[in-house]
C-alpha cells in the first residue's frame, strides 16, 4: 500500500504541475471538425447556413472556441489568445482558396474521382491536407503543441503524417494516402502529386539538427509515385521531374528528371522444376 500511496502522490503531482497547461484534445479535435462543417456543406450533418448573418455567427462561436482552446499556451507564445485567434481567422480565407485548388488538383488527377465533391466528402488526402493547412497557421504563428494534436488527429484518422512546419504549395495531390510522411522542414512547390507510402524525411534523427533544414524540397509540377523515399536537407528535386515508386534518394536530381528502379521481374511456368525456389518471409 506504501508503494501504491507514493504513485498516487507522484500522479497528483505531475497532474497539479500540468493543470491548465494543455488545451483538451478532445475539444481540439471538435474545433477542427466544426470548422470543417462551417467550410464545406459537405460535412454539415443536418446543420444548414442560409444567411450571412447565421456564417457570422457561427465563425464568432468558432472564434470564442478557438480562444478558450489557447488559453493555456498563452506564456509560451508571443501573442494572446485573441491575438492568435484574430491572426488565424484573417488567413482563414487563404486556406480556403488553397483547399479547393488542392480538391481540384485531386479530382483533375484522379480518373476514379467522380466530382470535386466526392473528394472533399470521402478522399482522406483532403482531410489530411485539410487538417495540414488550418496547423500550419498556428505553427507559424509561433504556437507550441496546439499544430500538432491537429495534425496528429488527422494522422489518427487518414494514415497521412504532415508536420504542421512543412511549407506546401497550392493544388497538392495526395492519393490513396495511407503511409505518407512528410517532415518538418520539407518544402513543396506548386502543383505536386504524391502517393501512398511516400517519406519525405530526415538523414539523421539527432536532436542537435532540430534548428537545421533536414528533409528535401521538391520542387513545382513532381510526381512522386508510391513507397519512394526521399531524404535529407540538401536533396532537391527539380521541378516537372518524375520519382517512380520504390525508389531511395538522397540527393539532387535536375529539373524535368525521371528517377526509376530497374529490378528485374521474372516469370515462368511453376511446372518447370530445373531450379530451386527459395521465398523468404
């Protein structure tokens, strides 16, 4: 009982230094959703806006939300609650424009895509990007934790791992989604199409480089095709270039490149018993 008595005190301890410290999760993760409904009727459950008057209030609810959110990261940020959330809301706008370019780079380079509006509805690369661009204000604003339990919720639910501090133009295709991680200080161009499985990463994880550009910068109009891994702070990919699948780069390639595999896949009848088989699992 003594050892369970001195956890217990340990537990009320940490709690007591943490206490408003945080903003919750859980009322994070329901900003985020509300404001998804407040953008696109697509998401809107039953809720219906049919005047100016009813957007406004709805955005002044999700302003004093926001507010209340950030409170406890106050002393950490340079900024006031209110002052980071004015700033959010008057880059709120830009995210939008950049949200539809992103749908309609998806829809345009989708031929399974049906309408813009099947991918704003279904497509978790749009939730990702989504869940990306809203973090990316609060990163750049100076906002510790707070982009990332947005981002992290949106990893949660679409397989899709964006650092809120990567720096990514507009109509940015994501397709199929699952497996896509994408660092810190990576920076992407205009008009980029990336597909499951691709890493933007890191040579090296030590903890000394976090103020370093670590991860690539892939330049405007490339195409990155699944399971590539790119890496490092110094590797650019050139602009209208073509990453195929599976492949490992860490370094530069020119602009208008075309960077392939060329293993080699063969074929036979399994009848044909003059060579021995060996499969590992």
């Amino acid at each position: 009982m003594n050892k369970y008595k001195d956890f217990a005190q340990t537990l009320l301890r940490v709690h007591i230094e943490h206490l408003n410290t945080f903003p919750s999760k859980n009322d994070v993760h329901r900003f985020l959703e509300d404001l998804l409904e407040l953008l696109f009727p697509h998401f809107c459950n039953g809720a219906q806006y049919l005047s100016v008057d009813e957007i406004k209030g709805k955005t002044s609810l999700l302003r004093r939300s926001l507010t209340k959110l950030l409170h406890p990261l106050e002393s950490r940020t340079n900024n006031s609650a209110s002052g980071i959330a004015d700033v959010f809301f008057d880059h709120l706008p830009d995210v939008y424009d950049y949200l539809w370019s992103d749908a309609r780079a998806i829809y345009e380079g989708d031929p399974a895509a049906e309408t813009i509006d099947e991918v704003i509805s279904a497509y978790p690369g749009f939730y990702a990007i989504y869940a990306y661009r809203v973090a990316h204000i609060f990163y750049e604003a100076g906002v510790p934790i707070f982009p990332r339990l947005i981002t992290e919720y949106a990893h949660f639910k679409t397989g899709v791992d964006i650092h809120p501090g990567a720096k990514i133009g507009r109509s940015f295709f994501i397709d199929h989604a699952t497996g896509i991680v994408v660092g810190e200080t990576t920076e992407i161009g205009d008009n980029v199409k990336i597909y499951q499985g691709v890493t933007l990463g890191a040579l090296s994880v030590s903890k000394k480089l976090n103020q370093t550009k670590r991860h690539p910068t892939i330049e405007d109009n490339v195409i990155i095709y699944s399971s590539a891994t790119i890496l490092g702070g110094n590797t650019i990919i050139g602009h209208d270039s073509i990453i195929g699948g599976n492949v490992w780069l860490t370094e530069s390639v020119e602009p208008y490149s075309i960077v392939y595999n060329t293993s080699e896949i063969r074929v036979r009848s399994k009848f044909e018993q003059n060579q021995a088989l060996m499969f590992y699992i």
